[in-house]
C-alpha cells in the first residue's frame, strides 16, 4: 500500500427513521486499515521498514546529537451525540502521521510531517537535527522488538463495531433517564470510541508497538421542579471494548447521573471560611492529581519550578500517606503498555509513608537524575514532542473506615465531586469548584450543598491530610485528559476518604 496522508474527516449526520447514519466517504481502506491486530502494522499498511527508520534516524542524528527517536501514529475516533431524543451528530476523525525528535543535553528539536513519505520524513528529521552542531552520530545497526505487556485487551477491534450497533446504546441511554425520574426534561448521551496505533524506533535500537483503546459513555441530564433546574452528569469508560456497556453499565451511568441531578434540588449553601474538609473516594483523586501530582513530574523539579524539587528523602505527608503512579492497571484511562518514548508500563512509588521516594520521569530528567526511565514520557499526538506526565496516580488506602474519618472532622463540609479546577504547579496553589457535596455536623454527613469552591495550597494539603480511610477507589471514567504545555493526554486517578485539616471554603454564608 502506498504511504497516505494524515486525513480527518468530520460531517455531522441526521439520524434517519430507520436508525442509519450516513458517514464521511472514507474510501473502501478506511476500516482496513485497523486490520488485522497484529505486530508490523506500520511496515504492513505504510511500508516503514527497519531500513527506513535507520535511514531516518540517521539524518536526525547529522549534526549530533545524544539520540533520536520517531513516533508514528494512525488514530480512528468516532463520537455519536444524542439529543432531544434522536442521534443529531455523528463524526469521524483520522489522523496519521510521524513526530522526530533529537535530544542534545536536555534541548529537543522536533519536527513531524503528516506525510509518510521517505522525502517528507527526512525532512522532518533535519528539521530536528538542528538542534545539535556537532559531528554526525549513527543509530543502532538493528531494533529490538520490545515485549510489553497488554493492559487492555480487546475482545473486537473497535473499528469492527459498525454504527448501527452504538445507537442502541446512546438511545436506551436517554429512555432510561426519563423513566428514572418524572423531574427529568432534558437529556444528552454520547458515546466515544477511539482506536490509536503507535510505533516508536529509538536510535539505540528499541522498536515499540502498541493498540491502545479509548471509550466511553456518558450522559447530561436536566431535571426541572418548581421552576427551578438542575443539571449533572455522568460516565463510565476508560481503556475498554465497546461490549463493556452492558445494560447493567447503562443502568449505573443513567441512576448515577439522574439521581445527581435530582439531589441538587435539596442542597442548602455552604459556611465560607477555614475548615476541615473530607474528600470522599475515587473521583476526588483529580486534587491529588492536580494539586501535587504535578510537582512530582521530574521536568519541573529538574527547572526548579517545583516546591518538591528538594524534597528527595524528606517527609512530605503523615506517614498513613503513600502515593502511587501506575501505568499498569488494566482498563484504567491512565493505563499504557509502553509509553511514547517505548519504556514498557510500571508502577512508580513516588511517597513511601509520607516520604518523597521518587520522581516521574522522561528519557532527558532520568538521565539528568542519573535513575531509569519511569515510563512517564507521554505526548498528546505525533504532531508533540513528550514531557514527564501522569498515568493513573492515587493514594493508598489507610487504616481508618469512611464513618470514623467523616467523624474525626465534627463539623465542616464533605466533597464528593470536584471541577473546573485551576492549578500554579510551582507554588501548587489551587481552586475547584464542588459540583456534589455534603455538609458534615456532629461528625455525621447532612444535607447536600453546591455551588461552592475549595481553595488551598497543594504540598501544604499533602502534609495536612490527618486521617485515611480503608475504602480507596479509581475513578471510573473515561473523559479524564490532564493538560500540560499545551498538550492534553488521557489520565485516571484516585483515592480512599481522606481528611484534610483544614482548606478554605468559599461558600456564601459566614
């Protein structure tokens, strides 16, 4: 097959009575093009062989350089929307294409062409190598096939699934909503699913391949009593096949999202001021990820940007404090078998029993911190060079059970949902807005509370979080993307019930 474009194609379509949507005219190789599921894909489809990687490689290390590596991509995505009862939107997007990257010290050159041709791919390649003005360096003489593990098997290759079969799904989404509650009037379903090839050759002679799988389905519900609206919503995914949506995951995506919507009718305002907050389990893992996880990404304590920088071997929490991040955990959104730059997944423990044991790290801060590569080299696309980024990071659950944490607090406010945070990953100040909460009184969860914000400082939460319960959990989505310089990529998160000393609470009654 000759080498092809980076195409995307994107058309909204009506969905007629008889359930068929017209799709892009994607040419008879678009879906082939996923087929069949094993390695060699790129050599197969697109004629990139060892020879030419070599010969690739070798120009991006012309002018020196300490090495070079490529990263090719073939991405699939499919959205279906549904709204005021019948699927309104249904689009495509294909991308293809190579990112090169030359690496002198901890300076990068970086080009990348939407075209796999040798004449654009070496191009591409100068473009990097001009980062370095030395004698020419070689690659390696041959690439090592890397053994990974997989993480997210499929059952069917997601191409396979045709359309007629998803809007099924989407559909028994919106019935289900407004059978749950009379109060219901609105609904919005959407299913995404996402199927992304990589391939990344190293000049020291590692060849990496990956599938990696994206889905999710999820639903916004409004809900209107007594003139008044509320609206929240709901979904389930992550690395999985579309046959995980069962009836029984639909069933919990729509009471999940309806049963918020209608609890907000009830929420009362909440107390402004310091006070002991409770963060609730799972999904409240994004503080953690937000507010300190970022300062353990080893680029911004290599710049000095961040307050852990110098806290190697240092308390940093309680010891009833321990923070993973784990890029093997099947299925979860954060999950790789082999990140961006080909170093297979791994579990990186970053505070040991409030210690600060490690950071995470790329190719350039390993070597700068003279440690191994911690499987952390992530990049939005091919057309983005990697950074030292988070895969699934969480909290280890503690000895305490949820009731004796909430009752420790006495009286303060318990978090169940967060969003729309902001974060200044070197001081690790931060604000979230609270979309699902509860009053805590007497050491026992009152009435429901919302539109509130909670404020604080990150390594100083850290080191205030006095009590941790036994109940963690991962938050089970699939919509979680983390941005950083520019570039989003898929993350997942967690934690049990945690109790922090003390955050500023910005409610709106003294």
């Amino acid at each position: 097959m000759a080498p092809l474009s980076r195409r995307v194609f994107l058309q909204d379509a009506a969905l007629a009575a008889a359930g068929v949507v017209v799709l892009p005219a994607l040419g008879k190789n678009w879906y082939a093009l996923a087929n069949p599921d094993v390695p060699g894909y790129f050599e197969r489809e697109f004629a990139i062989s060892d020879e030419l990687c070599r010969k690739i490689l070798t120009e991006a290390l012309s002018k020196g350089g300490d090495f070079a590596d490529l990263f090719f991509e073939h991405t699939i995505r499919n959205w279906l929307i549904l709204e005021d009862g019948k699927v309104n939107q249904a689009y495509s997007q294909v991308a293809l294409g190579v990112g090169i990257r030359t690496v002198k010290d901890d300076q990068v050159g970086y080009g990348f062409t939407q075209q796999l041709t040798e004449a654009s791919m070496l191009a591409a390649a100068a473009t990097a190598a001009t980062i370095a003005n030395g004698a020419s360096a070689k690659p390696s003489k041959a690439f090592t096939r890397l053994s990974t593990g997989d993480v997210y098997p499929l059952d069917r290759l997601l191409t396979e699934v045709p359309l007629e079969t998803k809007v099924p799904l989407v559909q028994s989404v919106n019935d289900k909503c407004f059978a749950r509650s009379p109060l219901v009037i609105k609904v919005m379903a959407n299913l995404h699913d996402e199927q992304r090839r990589i391939l990344v050759v190293t000049s020291d002679g590692t060849k990496a391949e990956d599938l990696q799988p994206r889905t999710f389905l999820g639903v916004l519900t409004v809900a209107e009593k007594n003139g008044k609206r509320e609206r929240a919503n709901w979904n389930l995914g992550g690395r999985r096949s579309l046959s995980f949506y069962t009836p029984a995951t639909v069933d919990e995506i729509v009471n999940t999202a309806v049963d918020r919507t209608v609890t907000l009718f009830d929420a009362v305002q909440a107390p402004a001021g310091e006070m002991p907050v409770v963060l609730g389990p799972g999904i409240t893992g994004i503080l953690l990820h937000e507010a300190i996880g970022h300062g353990m990404e080893a680029d911004f304590n290599r710049k000095n940007i961040s307050t852990f920088s110098t806290m190697i071997g240092r308390k940093v929490a309680e010891p009833e404090v321990t923070i993973i991040d784990d890029g093997t955990i099947p299925n979860l959104l954060g999950s790789l078998n082999v990140d961006d730059e080909g170093i297979p997944a791994q579990k990186t423990l970053l505070v040991d029993r409030g210690i600060l044991t490690s950071y995470l790290h790329d190719k350039i801060s390993a070597r700068h911190y003279a440690v191994q590569p911690t499987g952390n080299g992530r990049r939005e696309s091919y057309q983005h060079y990697t950074q030292p980024r988070m895969r699934n990071t969480y909290m280890q659950p503690g000895p305490a059970t949820p009731e004796e944490v909430i009752r420790q607090a006495g009286n303060g406010i318990y978090v169940q949902d967060v969003s729309n945070g902001q974060v200044k990953i070197g001081e690790g100040d931060f604000a979230f807005y609270v979309s699902q909460g509860r009053m805590i009184e007497n050491g026992k969860l009152g009435a429901p509370i919302k539109d509130m914000n909670i404020m604080g400082n990150g390594p100083k939460m850290l080191a205030n979080i006095i009590a941790v319960a036994n109940d963690m959990q991962m938050a089970r989505g699939g919509t979680g993307n983390c941005g950083k310089g520019g570039q989003s990529v898929p993350v997942g998160f967690g934690q049990p019930t945690v109790l922090v000393k003390s955050l500023t609470v910005g409610g709106v009654k003294a």
